[in-house]
C-alpha cells in the first residue's frame, strides 16, 4: 500500500477517534446500562458497543476491504493477520469508565499482514492522544516523543496489578516480588492501553500483565516499538497479535534486566 493511502487511514481514524470521544464524554451525562460478561469485574456498557459499532460503520464504509477484530464483537471473525486489519478497543477501562469517569482510553491499533503500522490510544478525559505511523516517530498530541533509554530497576516505576502479585494461576507471584520490592515504585491505572501508552511517553519505565486480549495492546505495542521499547510475553517470547497474551513492555535494558529476574 502507497504513502498517501497510509496517510488517508491515519487522517480518517483520527477524525472517527474523536468523534467517538465526543460520544463518551457526551454520555456521561445518560443513565448507563451496564451488563456483566463473565462476572461482576467483566463489565460491558451500552457505550462499548455503541462507540464499536460507530467504528465498524465507518470502517465499513470507507475502507470495505479492511477487516476489523473489537472486544465486542461486532467486526469480522478475524481467523488470520492477511491483509489490514484494524484492531479496536472502544473503551479500555470499562470498570474505570462506569466507577470514575476517568482512566479510560479508546484504543485502534492498525496491521498491514500482521506488521504494526497505525497506533492510537486517546485518553478521551485528559484530552490525551498517544499516535504514531510506523517509522514516523510517536507522538503525544502534537508532542515528538524521545526514544526510551536505559534505566535501573532502583529508579524505574512499574505498572503491575496487585492481582499477579498474590496468588494467581498465570504466573508464581513470588517471580514477581523482588521487582516489586526493588522497584522505585508501582501503579496500577486500570487500563492497559494506557499504561502502554504512558510506557511509550516514560511515565512508566516498565508494565507487566499476565492476560490481555489483542484490542487491548495492539496500538500499544506498535507506540512502544516506535520509541524502541521492548515487548514481549512474560516469557521473553514474541506476541502474537491475534491472540490473547501476557505481556511485558519495557525500556530496552531494563526489558532485559526484569526479565532476566522473572525467569530466574
Ligand atoms: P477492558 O476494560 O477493555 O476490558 C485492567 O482490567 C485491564 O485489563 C483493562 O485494560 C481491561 O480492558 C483488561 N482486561 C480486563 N479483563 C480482561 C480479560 N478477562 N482478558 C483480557 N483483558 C482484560
Ligand atoms: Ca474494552
């Protein structure tokens, strides 16, 4: 695919991200309807699905060939990364969405043959986008973000989540402990697209998880590798994108350190 039809997607995805921001921010003043997928932390709104939908239309419309892969639902079966695929998270952060109204992001990222080339992720309440095109650099807003260097564990601020450092059937905790211990700190935002984002923008050095789906990182992985972030599994391994994973960004070196540390 050409420079210009690259730029078009960008442009396009761009506009229908805030519009669909425009939407969330709208309907905080509405009554939400919320049900519940697996349990009572496995939340789903009204306006997930409706801001997906909104994607879908658009997408559709614009780009017929392109095949879409949203937590909701409502896009294409996506059995193989053959051609662009654009991958969609209307809301990441539903719990923070309904409790706080604050914390959440919308989050596209977009693959030519399984290869990142557009990320998104727009903090819709901070007014905070986090883009970039393969190759292109990244940025915050209008903001070139700096390539990520080196850090020590002793200085760096990880994200993690309290629940893989208590007993838990995806990793032994105790791996995870003297990071945590060792760490300048730790902090937990509830919303993996923006603890991505905020690895690519040196908020946070490090963000370790033991499960989440490709709508939830896909734009993040490609934002990270632009600023020469590492990411990989928990085990050092390769992501597959359309599959679900852990997942391990970091500084380059300190990717290496930790890691060095879990699989001891
Ligand atoms: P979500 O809000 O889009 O579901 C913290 O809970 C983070 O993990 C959020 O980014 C959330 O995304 C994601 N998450 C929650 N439950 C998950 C699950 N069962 N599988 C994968 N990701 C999940
Ligand atoms: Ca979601």
């Amino acid at each position: 695919m050409n420079v210009s039809t690259w730029q078009t997607i960008y442009e396009c995805a761009e506009k229908w991200i805030f519009e669909a921001g425009e939407l969330l921010k709208q309907s905080f003043t509405e009554k939400r309807t919320i049900t519940y997928k697996s349990n009572f932390s496995d939340l789903v709104t009204d306006m997930d699905k409706k801001v997906e939908k909104f994607f879908i239309g658009k997408i559709n419309e614009t780009f017929p060939e392109h095949k879409i892969l949203g937590e909701e639902g409502f896009g294409d079966e996506v059995t193989n990364a053959d051609g662009v695929v654009w991958i969609v998270d209307p809301i990441d952060g539903t719990t923070n969405f309904v409790n706080q109204q604050f914390n959440f992001a919308i989050s596209v990222g977009i693959y030519e043959n399984g290869e990142g080339k557009i990320g998104f992720i727009y903090d819709v309440v901070r007014g905070e986008l986090f883009h970039c095109m393969k190759g292109k650099g990244a940025y915050l807003n209008e903001k070139k973000l700096p390539a990520l260097e080196n850090t020590s564990l002793n200085e760096a601020v990880i994200g993690i989540n309290a629940t893989w450092v208590r007993p838990n059937t995806r990793i032994d905790h105790h791996r995870l402990i003297p990071i945590v211990k060792n760490a300048r700190g730790t902090r937990s935002y509830g919303s993996a697209a923006l603890e991505l984002a905020y690895v690519a923008c040196g908020r946070l050095d490090a963000y370790i998880t033991m499960r989440l789906s490709p709508w939830d990182f896909a734009a993040g992985i490609i934002l990270i590798d632009e600023v020469g972030g590492i990411v990989t599994t928990a085990s050092g391994d390769e992501i597959n994108v359309l599959d679900k994973n852990s997942i391990f960004a970091a500084k380059p070196g300190l990717h290496e350190s930790i890691l060095k540390e879990i699989l001891r």
